[in-house]
C-alpha cells in the first residue's frame, strides 16, 4: 500500500477538542449570514414538514455572495458524443488481512453490512497476496501465521465476491516469501528467513481457483513491486522503515519476473489478463542505490532525479517495463493519490481542498508526473504502440489521504464535505477518455478505492465498535453512491457559460453528463459557498420528466460533517423537478446549493 510510502514534516497534533471548538467558532460566525432553510436550498421545494424538522446551511459572508448578472447556463449537448465509460469501474480494495477490525467484520461478514456496502456500487474486488503465501498468510514483520477472523482466505474472498456481485482482480506474490527462522523461539523480526517467491506458488493459486470455477479474468503482478528495502544491498532478510520484511524490485528485475509469471499463469489459465505496475519517471536500477549510501527503502531515495536516471542510463521503470515485458501485459496498473497535511481550520480553506487538484498531487510532490490515464496513454504512445488503448487499473486512489495527525483530526477529515467533492471529482476524472497522439483514448477502465477502514481514508466507521448499528457513513461514501449512475454510459459534451468563479478562482461549478437510452444523467459539483440558479439545457433530447439527487443541500458548509453526535447530518435527497421546469430541450432554473452535489437524472422521449 501507498501508505508506508508518503512522508511529510510532522505537524504538531491537535486535541480534538480544540479541533472542535475551532469549528464551533466558524459555526457561530457564520450564524449572522443563516438566510436559506432547507426547503430553499434544494433545488425545488420540498416537504415543509422536513424543511422545519432540520436547520439550512450556513451562507457565506455578503463578501462572498454570489451575484447572478447574468445566470449561468449548463449546456448539454447529446450530439457530441465523447466516448463510453467503463461499466464495472467502481471497485474497492479489500487485502487478504485486517479483517478482525469492528469495520469489515460487520461489512464484509455479516449479511446486513453485505447488503450496506452494496450501497458504493462496487464492480471490483481487489485481493493482494504480494509479500505473502496465498494459501497460509503470514505477519509480514515476524512471518508469524495468520488465521481467521484477522486472514480472509481465498475461499471466503471468492464467496464475498458472490455475495456483492462482484468480479475479483487478484494480486499475486511476485517478490519475496517468508517464515519464522526457529519455530521455537517466540516469532520477531530478526526470527525471520526469506527468499524470493517463484512462480510457482501463482500457479499453484491458479490452479486452485481454477478448481473451485472462480471467476478470475485479470491478474496483477504484485502489489507495490518498486517500494520496499534495497535487498541487492540489504540482503534479502531486510526490513523496510517500518520493520516489515518486504522488498522493492529493480525495474529489469520486475519486467523479467512479469514475463516469466505470466507465461506460467497463462499455461493454467489462458484467458486470465496480466497486469503490471507503473509509475511514471521513476528510474529504480540497481545502480540507484548508491544515491544514498543510508539508505534502507526505495522510499528514501531519489528516484525521480537526473542522477538517478543517469544511473538508469536514462531508462525509467515504465519505458523498462514496457519495452522489455510489453508482449506478456494485456492491462496497466497505477496509483493516484491527492494529500492534505491537515484538516482545515477555516472554510475558505475547505473549499480549496474540495477541489482535488488543489491537494498535494503525491506523485507531483516526489519529483514525479501524474500517475493519471493521460500519462500513462503519452507513455505508451512513445514505448508500446501497438498497445495504446490497453486497460489501465488505477488499483488504488483516494483524495484527501491524511496522515502523520491525530486520529481525532483524521476522522474530522474524512467525515467533511470537501473531502467528499474532492473524492467524487477525482473518480470521475480518472475514467473520462483522453486525448494522445494516437487519437483518443479511453481512460481509467477500473478506479479501486483503497483505505474503506483506515483513518487516513476511510468512507466509514463504526462510532462504537460493539455496535454495527453505530456505523458513520461520511459524506464520501454517499458522493460514490450517488454517481454509480454515471459509469457505463455514454460521456456526452457539456458547457458552463458565466460559470461563477469561487475565492480559489476555480469555476464554482463542475458538471459531468451521460446519457444511456432514453435517459441522461447529469452530475454538477458547486464548490460556491452560495447557490447557483442555472438553466440546463439540452441538445439532441427531448426530455419529459426529471428529478435531483442532492447531497451538501443539508451542511453547514464545506466543513460540515457527520459524526458520533450527528452521524446523518449530511445525507442525499431525491425529488422531482415540477413538471412547469421541464422543457423539452430545457430544465428552467435549477438550484444547486452551495457546497453541493447534484445528480439529475432526465427521462426523455
């Protein structure tokens, strides 16, 4: 996993008191300026009944209120088609170990939390057993044995993935293997052997899946092949900063395993699909080592630098990989991450972070490119041709990803709006095709969100680990619901005029539109601390009828959150546009609340 790999400065941690009486104070500033209640802030109006039983969001300062000269107008254009979204693109990362934890206990083994995670619209379920045995898991720091209910074997992944109605994508080991050095001694990290994995033991795992008729079409070689200890230099018993004994791969190394596993697979498995790991100019030779003589981990080198790929004779790992292993791969897999230091104080600040390119690009931050499918397309454009419309996997990503904070302020993170806009955008944006010098180009085939039960990145937790009814699911998790509408349509064109600019001098408004028969689905981000009145209008499409899915209607602003003392304050409602705003090639005045969410769903002729 990415998390080990990302360092910052340490910050001073914040008590979460202190944390939530800063929010306090913003609340109570922003009392003055409460002039909309809920039944004005959605986008029709609504049960007045439930427009008393709640409070409406705090608006902005006058300072910052919107003026409307000229309304804004969403132009949907039907006739311009931009190419299909994957329909399976939604996925999660599930891991063979952690499963004794309150949350997957409950989501992953219960047939009530079965049924809530349903809720995401996953298609994707990924399983690594890199570093490990597939068939007797092991601790990576101690190689200690591993067992239920801490270890999800491959027959209960196998079965959940039934249960979800979801398609397995498997990792396999592809660097080392460990176990305890003397059985009687008590397990730690210097009791502990290792050695390279063979082949061997994917095949043995192909082979067993093959036995129990599980359905396995794409298959990763490994998890994270160029993190970990420098073992040419360490030895093969090292451990990386963390203490774990895992290994990264020269980029020959890793190409050279790509090819020989995969033949071997293929020989069980014909129609399995290879994948392997990228990451844009990296240069990991073994030559690189010297760049820091210190040095335990990849992570502590420079890899991105000039030295490092005048040590690499000017070779990166994704020109290496694809030039020397390019025939054996059918698919591409990277990571994408979007990192804050902390959690905002003020709101201006939220509202900057609830746009994603206005985080900490991970890759950017380490010297690096965007792991995004445009790169990965300009890549293979120059090294792999023949292979430029190849699937790529973005087997993890996630915006907003903390770390090195109090768990305190992690949870206020990941339970914000912001964070829930930031994560929406940056799904979407993975899976919209690309413009290369071959043509265009499909983007992202399948998104997998890591981190479901991390602090650093999760969509949910449980307020009381005994208590499954105790769940918070964050604004996050009903962002992703609220767009597993979009995948597997048709991406149609879409055009903001007099789009308002918001303090960070970013288009308030962000919209997204598809279209499958006789329906179009429009999704509209406002990251206005006021709302936006706009008419949408559509080209090619007669529409008859319409209604709004609307989450961030009902926070208190960016910084608004649901939490142990209000665990659904922020949740999506849906109603129906009035028929007198439904125009055949027009929906009249449409309201899109301040930090909001909106996906309208029109039903035409």
């Amino acid at each position: 996993m990415q998390i080990s790999r990302i360092k910052y400065d340490m910050k001073k941690f914040r008590s979460e008191m202190s944390r939530r009486a800063r929010l306090l104070g913003v609340v109570l500033l922003a009392l003055p300026f409460v002039c909309l209640s809920i039944t004005g802030d959605l986008a029709w109006g609504a049960d007045p009944a439930l427009a008393q039983s709640r409070p409406g969001p705090a608006e902005a300062a006058p300072a910052q209120g919107l003026a409307q000269a000229a309304k804004p107008i969403i132009a949907v254009n039907l006739d311009e088609p931009l190419g299909k979204l994957p329909a399976n693109a939604f996925g999660l990362s599930v891991g063979n170990s952690g499963h004794d934890r309150p949350g997957p206990m409950y989501l992953y083994r219960t047939s009530e939390g079965k049924l809530k995670s349903t809720e995401l619209g996953a298609k994707n379920l990924v399983y690594s057993v890199d570093l490990d045995a597939w068939s007797a898991s092991y601790n990576p720091f101690n190689a200690a044995p591993r067992s239920f209910p801490d270890w999800m074997d491959t027959d209960e992944f196998v079965a959940l993935n039934a249960d979800l109605n979801t398609a397995p994508i498997l990792a396999v080991n592809i660097t080392i293997q460990c176990k305890q050095a003397d059985l009687n001694l008590p397990p730690s990290t210097s009791n502990v052997t290792c050695k390279k994995t063979k082949p061997s033991d994917a095949v043995s795992w192909m082979t067993y899946l093959k036995s129990i008729n599980a359905p396995v079409k794409n298959v990763i070689m490994g998890g994270e092949p160029y993190a970990g200890c420098i073992y040419w230099i360490k030895g093969i018993n090292c451990t990386d900063s963390a203490g774990r004994h895992r290994i990264a791969l020269p980029q020959a190394e890793y190409a050279a395993r790509v090819i020989q596993w995969a033949k071997k697979i293929k020989k069980v498995n014909p129609n399995v699909r290879i994948g392997a790991h990228l990451q844009p100019n990296t240069f990991l030779c073994k030559n690189t080592a010297t760049l820091a003589e210190q040095a335990i981990e990849t992570d502590e080198l420079d890899l991105s630098s000039e030295v490092a790929s005048s040590l690499c004779g000017g070779k990166s790992w994704d020109q290496t990989v694809m030039e020397l292993a390019g025939d054996s791969i059918d698919f591409f897999v990277v990571h994408q991450y979007f990192v804050i230091r902390d959690h905002p104080d003020t709101e201006a600040d939220a509202q900057k972070l609830s746009y994603y390119p206005e985080q900490l690009n991970m890759r950017v931050v380490k010297s690096g490119v965007s792991a995004f499918p445009s790169q990965i397309r300009k890549e293979l454009a120059q090294w792999l041709p023949e292979k430029i419309g190849a699937p790529i996997v973005v087997a993890e990503f996630n915006a907003s990803y903390i770390d090195k904070v109090s768990e305190a302020e992690m949870n206020m993170s990941r339970q914000s709006m912001y964070t829930a806009m930031a994560v929406g955008e940056l799904f979407l944006d993975l899976l919209k095709p690309v413009k290369t010098p071959l043509g265009k180009q499909p983007g992202a085939a399948h998104v997998v969100l890591l981190g479901m039960f991390l602090p650093q990145l999760t969509l949910a937790r449980l307020a009381d680990p005994q208590d499954p009814g105790s769940m918070i699911t964050m604004p996050s998790w009903h962002v992703l619901s609220m767009l597993k509408s979009i995948p597997g349509k048709m991406l149609v064109e879409t055009k903001v005029t007099n789009n308002p600019k918001t303090a960070v001098n970013r288009a308030a408004l962000n919209v997204t539109a598809v279209k499958k028969g006789n329906k179009v689905y429009v999704a509209v981000f406002n990251h206005h601390t006021a709302a936006i009145k706009a008419h949408v209008t559509l080209t090619g499409f007669s529409a008859v009828s319409a209604t709004a899915t609307q989450l961030g209607h009902n926070a208190s602003g960016f910084l608004g959150m649901n939490d142990e003392s209000q665990p659904d304050a922020i949740t999506p409602q849906t109603s129906a546009i009035p028929a007198a705003r439904v125009k055949p090639g027009k929906l009249r005045g449409v309201k899109f609340p301040a930090h909001s969410l909106t996906v309208l769903e029109i039903v035409g002729q």
